[in-house]
C-alpha cells in the first residue's frame, strides 16, 4: 500500500428529513431524493475529474475522491458552481472540497471495494483517508436543529486543498474549525457569470 495525496469533495442534501417528513406521498420523496443524486452525478460527470476517481452514494449525500493530479480541470471555480446549481434546482447543499493523504493499493485505480456474504455484509469504501474524514467532519459542524447553531449550508473549503489548488482567500475569512481542519465558507458562485 502506498500512501498519497487526494482531493475529497462531499454533496450533502441538507433538507432530506424535512423533505421526507414534509411529503405527503412517499412516491414524492423517493423522486426527491432521486433528483438530487441526479443531479450530482450529472455535475461530477461534467467536472472532467482523473478517470481513476471513485464515488459514494451515502444516501444523504454524494461523497467523490480522487488523486491529486497536476492535471485537474478549474477544480475550485467547479466546486463553487456545484453548489450554486443544487441550491438553483432547489436543493440546500452543503458541499466540501478538502485534501488530504489516503492508503491506496498500489496499482489499483482506486480503493473502493465492495465485500457482501452471509450476514454482517460488510462493504468497504475507503482505506483510511483524509479527505473522507475531514468532509465528514465540516457536514456534520455545518448540520442546524433547535438545539444546535451549526455552520449552516453553504460551499466550505478545506485550507490544505486551498493550498493543494495554489489559492488564497482575497480577504481575511472567519476560520472555520473541524477536528484538527480549518475551512473557509465560501461565497456563491454566480452561475450568469459563468
């Protein structure tokens, strides 16, 4: 196994309990649900990522990881723009972009396996990894309730795929803290502009 740089980019849908609760028809939650995993797949295809990337349903939420490559397309104007078109098709987000090391299996194209038998079935989905663990992380400080004044849904950066991606915030942002990470929140993107 070797140990290497990857980015981490987590889609969260924000709203899916209120949603669930809030339908009427149970038909009208599953198409709901649906149209948001939809909706990321169809922007992850369109991010021209490293073929070797993986991606995780998770129910919740959309979780992609892939090597950090010298090559990757505009990933930081992409990550932005992903944001803005969830919450223009109706879907409060909280999306995540880190970086971080990971454990792969030299050779392999990527760690995610898939293990099931007799009963536990067991599925592996990562080796341990960084970028997983720091989305994790910032969705969760982001998630609001009566009790809880969380970060609140937006587009959120890891400082480490700031710097990975040779950029610097043009102020000074409030430094978001999430167990050993630092994340800026960052502005919508505006999808006319683009």
């Amino acid at each position: 196994m070797i140990d290497e740089d990857a980015f981490g980019l987590l889609f969260s849908y924000c709203e899916v309990e209120d949603d669930e609760y809030g339908s009427d028809e149970r038909a009208d939650f599953v198409r709901r649900f649906q149209g948001f995993e939809r909706h990321v797949l169809d922007i992850v295809s369109g991010m021209g990522l490293p073929s070797d990337h993986h991606i995780v349903c998770l129910g919740h939420a959309v979780y992609v990881e892939f090597r950090d490559d010298e090559a990757l397309p505009e990933l930081f104007g992409q990550f932005r723009a992903a944001s803005a078109r969830l919450l223009q098709a109706g879907f409060a987000n909280v999306t995540v972009l880190s970086h971080g090391s990971r454990w792969v299996n030299e050779g392999e194209e990527g760690p995610l396996l898939s293990v099931s038998g007799a009963a536990p079935r067991i599925a592996v989905i990562s080796r341990p990894s960084e970028p997983l663990r720091r989305v994790l992380d910032a969705e969760t400080l982001a998630r609001r309730d009566d009790d809880v004044d969380g970060w609140g849904p937006g587009a959120y950066v890891d400082t480490e795929a700031l710097d990975a991606l040779g950029k610097r915030p043009k102020n000074a942002p409030t430094v978001l803290r999430a167990c050993g990470a630092q994340f800026f929140r960052i502005p919508p993107l505006s999808l006319e502009a683009r």
